[in-house]
C-alpha cells in the first residue's frame, strides 16, 4: 500500500542583513517543540528549539536553560578523541549559552515561573557567518512565535573595528581590533561582552549604538515572522497573595529599617535569616507555602532597599554612589611561584599566580568548528565556597567560573607583549567574595603578571557598575560605583568596565530590568571610568607601579636564534633525530618555526646555552674548503657517507677517498672510523660533497 505525501505547514521570511541572506523557518523541523525555527545566515543553520512545562514552579527565579551545541559535521570534520562523537559542552559553546541566557532571562515577565529550556544547534557552519549571532536571532525567532510572556522582539550582533571603522558580524576568520557582541530589543541594550583595544568611552558608546542601530532590519524581520507564525501568548500567573505581601510589609517594617542601617553585612544577613524565620513561625496558621513567603519578603526588602537609596543616596555600608570600598594590594607573596598577587577590595578578595610556560607545548589545544588552534594565554578562575563561609562541593568549574574566568581574560589580553615566547598561565583563587569578584581577579593578574616580569603595556583595573533603577522617573535613578554582594542581587545591572589608564580593555553588561538606554549607559561610563582610576591609583601606590625588570630565578630561560630555513630539515634530522639528541642531553624543549626562529626553553642558563652551542653547530654553513672532523656512517661502492661538524651529513665520492686509486672503498674505509675531510661545496641537488683526499 502506497503511503500518501506528508505536506508540511510552513513558514518562511528572509531579508538580506550585513550582506548575507538571513532566513528564519519554522513547521518542517522539530515540530512536537514547543516551538522550533531554522535559522539560515549565509550558508550557517542553526536549529533553535523551546519547550516549557504547564505548570509553575515554586521557584524565587525562573528556571531557564540555554543549550548551544557545535556539531562538527556542520563543518564538515568527526570528532577527535576516542569516542568519535560530541562530548560535554566546550568553553566557546559554555560562553554562547551564556550570551543568549543573558539576553532573554531578563525579558521573560516576572511572575513567569515555568520551566523553559532553550537548545541551539548549529547544523551547518559557514566561517562567513557567525553561528553565536544566528543562534540569537533564531532565539529571538522561536520565542517570539512560542507565546511565552516575554518582552522583544531581540536581536543579535556582533561589532567589530578595522582601519577606525566599525564593522557588523566580521567574518569569523578576519581579525579584528574590536570584538563587541550585543543583546538587545527597540529601547535598548539587553546585555553586551567585549574586548577592546584600549579605546575610550565614547568609541565604545558608539560601537553600541552602531551595532543597535543594525539591529532593526532584525527587529522587523521578527515581528513579521511573528505575525505570521506565532502561537497565542501565555498570560503568566497573576502574583502573590496580595494579604501575605500586606502582611509581610507590617511585620517587617521596623525591622527592615534597622537592616538598612546595618553595615555589616554578616551581621544584617543574621537578622534577616531570623526575621524570615520569624515571620514563617508567625504564619503557620496561615497555611502559605513556604517558598511563596520566601519571595515576598525578599522582594518587600529589594523595594524597601530601592527606596532607601533612592532617596538617602546612600548604600547600606554608608558609602555614596561613587565611593570605593577600601584596598589592599600586595604583590610577590608566594616565594616559589613565578609570580603572585593578593588583591583586597572590602570583602571581596583575589590571590592570583602567573606561571610561565614553555611555548607551544604548554600552550592550550583548542578543536573547534573553526579547527584546530593553540592558545598560549590562559586565565582560570576559581570560586572555591569558603570564598562566601559556605560548605560545598569542590567539583570542576561551572559555566558562571567560566565567564567569570573569560572576562578576566578579555580584560587582560590586550596589554600582553605581541611577541611573547612563554605560554601563560594565570589562576585567581577568590578568597573572600562579596562582589565584583571578576574585577577583583583582573586587577591581582596584573600585579601576578608584573610580579612575574611579564612587561605588559600597562596595568589594568576593573570596576563592577550597580544600579538602583526608578520605575516611575528612570532620570532619578542610583548608579552605584564598585558594587557589593548585596548591591548586585538586590540591584538592576551588573555593569562591569575593564581597562587601563588610557583606555578599555573589557565590558560586560548584564540586566535585571528590560534595557539600559544610551544616554543612561553613557552616564554609567563617566562613572565607571572615574571609579577604574581610583582603583587604579590605590592598587599601584599599594602594590607593583611597573613590570619587574628580570623574570623570577624559577621561570624557565628563554632565548632565540635564527638558522636558514634549508637547514630546518637538518636541525630536526631524520624521524627527528637530531632535535630529540639536543632536547634530551640538554634537558631543553625547542620550538621552531616555519621562518626559521628556533626558540629554547630550559629551566637552567647552562643548559640553555649547550641547547643554543649545539643548534647554533648544527645549523652553520660550512666553509667552501675548511677541514672538518667526521666520522664514516655508511660505506657504498661509490663511495662513504660521512657526519661531519655537527651531524652534518655529505658524502666522499671514490674518487675523492685517496690519492692512491682506490678499488672499492670498503677495501680502505670501516663504518665508525674518524677521518677529516674537506668541504668541497654542494651539488645542484643541495648534497653536501666532501674529500678526504684533498683534507
């Protein structure tokens, strides 16, 4: 029996955007999602699927989950490893997760509270087109049609700059000197990363706005796609019980004024724990679960917070919306590291190490869409629980360590030497934590890398940006300098600004509320760049001002040469011989590359030095007549192979063996026998032709 044809229901729009076809489709694939949307940017798809549960869940947030998964058969490749097949999440597929999590968790309405999980695969990759920036448009897409409460349409982009120019979604194989991904919706910006090549603020606010403003053919292509393929809208639950938020504010209200007057946080965290602990004790008769009492009182306390300060224009440590909290900065504590810092900003604190690296092989293997490449830069950051005087699993770092490491590290790159022989390692292992851990381990890696005699370009400084956000007059809003724990849970933003003295080097920002316009953000960035130089001024009076001028005694010694580059294939020898013979009797590790610069690791100067004799032998042109030592390796009819000077390999014809005619050379020459012979040149073939006759 013949089966009928499946005829799917779909829908398609597409516009061309930054000079590709961008498409967006839904109803062929993945149809028993929630919703589902290809999306096709340049010859890049990738596959954006939603599912969420029909009920909410008793949760103070919403439990949102981003997946962004590479395969490697969109570009083309099988997996490397054992196994063959895609493994856990890598750190690229880690951060993009995090860029679209970023994006729409502060859009969903807040009282939604079902589960929703958002997966991203990328199925076909075009270097041309960024998968990270397809991935987000065909978020955007598929929650749009989805009916889930959420505020959009959002949009994607990627900012780079060449020649001062700014450019949309370079092609992922150009180099850049701006790298700027940027979340947003029509009002503004939604959530941003990037690292900058020491430009000012207002280079920045207009790489912002630039890529904003290329945003609204995006903006337009989903509202209609929306129109033509949206699902109805789920109207979220309607709040909590207006009775337990009365309740709630009458019984707090004297105590919550002596918490706002508490400095401490410790000791303000103590009593509100006891407050809630009372209040729960108080409602047993009242029959409210106890999660629901959870979250009206500590959304009665962010109210009763945001008033404080909007009108006191103080924190609750005292402090003014500029001023920092205290700094302690010392570098050079740990004897044996190649070099260390302790970094202190109040209750936040950062112990950094630097350890230098032999080049490439302590470098860092990275397998990718975009292939295989090596990174000799790392920064790891560390989020152990004592940090916040909890007990906790000690397991392998999340996806919020990974961030937080990746920032660090955007925020450093740009001022490291761009000819540095070492791979480099830095780790922050956060001590103490109470907010802008991030900034913390960015200002310690700079004292780590100083403390090390790395000479980077300068010092840099982060600074984490709060805000206490009007609702009803967004012009009366706190932006708060350098913020706290506190600051940054009970806050909108967390507006972080990494950079030297003369310019940025990092930003990240990420949002409670729906957007930040620009005229708020520009005003945000005066601010943060005045908070950057005072933190600047105390981590330099208080620690390292400059670079040490010599590496520490226990980093290994470096040097350089040059050999022409026909004697490469001698240098390594055959299967590697000669490179292997150096490496071990010398106790060195050698680098060489395609222009002929040979580089020399050795954890000792005299061990550097033979390593440095031997190549430096082994590579030299011998002289047209100079008379040199050998030593016969092979014997044949026509002649004896013969390694002279420093594995040199030439060979001595019959003719050349003796003055005396010689019958066959074996009669007169044994393998193992040491003979001078004279360097008569090489042929038209590159061989080296010797005489023992003429020596």
């Amino acid at each position: 029996m013949e089966s009928s044809q499946l005829v799917f229901q779909t829908h398609r729009k597409e516009i061309n955007w930054a000079g590709l076809p961008l498409s967006l489709e839904t109803g062929k694939i993945a149809r028993r999602a929630s919703g589902a949307v290809l999306v096709t940017y340049g010859e890049t798809v990738v596959l954006c699927t939603v599912c969420f549960g029909h009920k909410e869940e008793r949760a103070g947030f919403l439990p949102l989950m981003v997946l962004y998964q590479e395969k490697t058969s969109a570009a083309g490749k099988i997996p490397g490893g054992f196994l063959k097949r895609e493994g856990k999440s890598s750190e690229d597929e880690i951060l993009i997760s995090r860029f679209i999590d970023r994006t729409v968790r502060p859009l969903f309405h807040e009282n939604f509270r079902r589960e929703v999980q958002l997966i991203c695969t990328v199925l076909s990759f075009d270097p041309a087109a960024d998968p990270a920036i397809a991935a987000m448009i065909g978020t955007s897409a598929v929650l749009a049609i989805s009916g889930l409460p959420i505020k959009g349409p959002i949009g994607g982009v990627r900012v780079g700059m060449a020649d001062g120019s700014f450019v949309i979604n370079p092609a992922l194989t150009r180099n850049t000197q701006l790298d700027l991904v940027i979340g947003a919706i029509p009002e503004g910006v939604v959530m941003a990363e990037a690292q900058c090549p020491e430009i000012t603020e207002d280079t920045l606010l207009q790489a912002l706005e630039f890529g904003h403003k290329a945003l609204d053919p995006v903006f337009d292509l989903i509202q209609e796609f929306k129109k033509a393929a949206g699902h109805p809208e789920i109207a979220p639950s309607s709040g909590f019980d207006i009775a337990l938020v009365d309740l709630i504010k009458e019984r707090t209200n004297e105590a919550f004024n002596t918490c706002l007057h508490e400095s401490c946080s410790v000791s303000r965290n103590a009593k509100l724990e006891t407050l809630l602990a009372e209040i729960k004790s108080g409602l047993l008769d009242k029959k409210y679960e106890d999660e629901a009492v959870n979250q009206v009182f500590y959304d009665v306390w962010k109210k009763r917070f945001v008033d404080h300060v909007l009108s006191e224009k103080k924190r609750l440590d005292a402090r003014g919306p500029f001023e920092i909290r205290p700094i302690a900065c010392e570098a050079g504590i740990l004897p044996r590291t190649h070099g260390s810092a302790l970094f202190t900003r109040g209750q936040t604190q950062a112990l950094v190490t630097a350890t230098l690296g032999s080049g490439q092989d302590d470098a860092q293997t990275m397998d990718g869409l975009r292939g295989l490449y090596k990174s000799k830069f790392l920064l790891h950051y560390n989020f152990p629980p004592y940090s916040v005087g909890e007990i906790g699993k000690m397991t392998g770092p999340g996806r919020r360590e990974i961030g937080h490491g990746n920032l660090a590290a955007r925020a450093i790159q740009p001022v490291l030497p761009t000819s540095m022989p070492y791979a480099i390692r830095l780790v922050s292992e956060i001590t103490e934590s109470y907010g802008s851990s991030s900034m913390a381990t960015v200002c310690g890696a700079s004292q780590a890398l100083m403390d090390a005699g790395i000479q980077i370009k300068a010092p840099v400084a982060g600074i984490a940006m709060g805000l206490v956000f009007c609702a009803e007059n967004p012009d009366q809003s706190v932006i708060l300098s350098d913020i706290s724990g506190t600051e940054d849970f009970l806050g909108a933003m967390d507006f972080k600004v990494a950079g030297t003295s003369d310019g940025i080097t990092a930003l990240q920002i990420d949002l409670k509320i729906h957007s930040l316009p620009f005229s708020l953000i520009r005003k945000i960035l005066t601010q943060a760049k005045e908070g950057r130089d005072a933190i600047m001024s105390a981590m330099l009076k208080r620690g390292l001002k400059a670079p040490r001028a010599s590496l520490s005694p226990y980093a290994p010694c470096v040097t350089s040469t040059r050999i022409p580059v026909d004697k490469i294939r001698t240098l390594i020898g055959t299967g590697g011989k000669n490179i292997r013979e150096i490496c071990e009797s010398t106790r060195s590790k050698i680098e060489i590359q395609e222009d002929g610069e040979v580089l020399i690791f050795s954890q000792t100067r005299s061990d550097l030095e033979k390593a440095l004799k031997k190549i430096q032998m082994i590579s030299q042109v011998p002289e047209v007549g100079s008379v040199y030592e050998g030593v016969i390796q092979k014997v044949t009819d026509f002649g004896a192979f013969v390694t002279f000077g420093f594995q040199q390999d030439g060979l001595v014809h019959v003719s050349e063996i003796s003055k005396e005619r010689v019958q066959s050379p074996g009669d007169v020459l044994s393998v193992g026998d040491q003979v001078k012979v004279r360097y008569l040149g090489a042929d038209l073939k590159g061989r080296l032709k010797l005489s023992i006759r003429q020596a």
